[in-house]
C-alpha cells in the first residue's frame, strides 16, 4: 500500500514538473515571437526610412539635372552667369580665354568633376564676352574659377597656384582645392592634399603672367 502511494505522488510529481516547463517553455516561445515580430518591425522601419532616404535622393538628382548639374558647359554671355548661380546653391565659373593654354588643361579636369559631384554646377564664362562681370570680380589672372555659394562669391582658385603650381596637377588635386572651400562634397581629408604628380627631376612650372589686349586681365599661360 505504502508503495503504491509513493508512486501515485512521484508520478502527480512527474506530471506537476512537466507541466511547469510546458508553462516555462510556452512563455518562452512566446516572448521569442514577441522579439522576432520586434526584429521584423525594426526591419521595416529601417526599409522604409531607407526608401525615403532613396527616393529624396532620386528627387534632388533629377533637380540637379534639370539645372545643368552633372556637366560642364559654357554659357553665352554674363547675363546668363547671374541667372545660373541664383538657381544653384553650389556654382563653380571658370573664366576663360580661348587663346589661354592652361584654360584648356583646366576644362579637361573640370569636364570629369563635373560628372562626379552632381550637387555643383559646373559652368566656364569666356572673359572677353563679360567685360562687366570680369571688372566687378576683379579677374585679372587666367584661368580663374570663381567659386559661388547661395548666390555670393565665396572665393577664388587663380591660375594653378592652389594645384601645385604645375601644369601636371591632377583632378584629385583640385578636388581637393574645391573641396577646402566647401563648394563640392569632399570625402578626403581637406588637410592633406593629394599628392602633385611630376615628371623625375622636374619642378613646379613658372607661372609667366601676360596681358590680355583690351581688358586689363593676365594670363598665366605661355600661349
């Protein structure tokens, strides 16, 4: 009799033990979905913010585009140059002559900044087709790159001082220029300038200034 009661209490016991881990294992389960349906909630917050951010991007590029953004081109006259930068946040003006030889090395370089940093404009403004913008300015060396931010002249990369003072300075180094003055987004450090290629055994180039007939600017070019 008193084996039978032992049972009778070992195996209510048994079924008292399973029956709290089924307890213990439910809650468990339970709050494994809870921080399942957490993780995936989480996740489609983060899409969904990452779709805006995308979208909001796709917006701005195509702002951009519609404004000249992405290409490097040139405009007709200086009353032209006053309507572009009042539209664009970010404007870079390289003014130019076409007789100008270190004019043509910049267009090269500018033509790929361009196409990179979409959030600049890019545009370049013969000198002897803006008398005017040329005088108020006060461009007296060429190439000159002025550089403008919410409409106003923030600064001014003359000649290829600011690049090395070489004809062999590379797009690297005036992102780098354009990039210390904020006009492009720059993601190198605007402390350390990259370093300026050279031919073995060459220096800096002299940089020889002449005087454009008729208006008074300079011309850092041998022409």
């Amino acid at each position: 009799m008193a084996s039978q009661s032992m049972e009778i209490v070992a195996t209510a016991l048994e079924q008292q033990v399973l029956h709290s881990a089924r307890l213990v294992e439910e809650q468990l389960d339970a709050e494994l979905e809870k921080l399942e349906r957490l993780d995936e909630d989480e996740l489609e917050r983060l899409k969904a913010r990452r779709l805006e951010a995308l979208r909001k991007a796709q917006k701005q590029k195509q702002e951009w585009l519609s404004k000249g953004h992405g290409e490097y081109r040139e405009i007709p006259s200086e009353k032209d140059f006053f309507a572009e930068v009042k539209e664009s946040k970010n404007v870079v003006c390289h003014f130019y002559r076409d007789t100008t030889f270190r004019c043509k090395i910049l267009d090269k370089h500018l033509a790929v900044v361009a196409k990179k940093h979409l959030e600049t404009k890019f545009i370049k403004l013969n000198v002897e087709k803006a008398p005017f913008l040329t005088e108020r300015l006060r461009i007296k060396v060429l190439p000159t790159l002025a550089l403008v931010k919410d409409g106003k002249t923030k600064d001014y990369v003359v000649g290829f001082t600011d690049l090395g003072n070489t004809d062999e300075f590379t797009t690297e180094m005036l992102e780098w220029r354009l990039g210390c003055s904020d006009i492009i987004n720059y993601s190198g450090n605007p402390l350390e300038p990259p370093t300026v290629r050279q031919k073995a055994g060459s220096k800096f180039t002299k940089v020889e200034k002449k005087t454009i007939r008729g208006n008074g600017c300079d011309s850092d070019s041998d022409d």
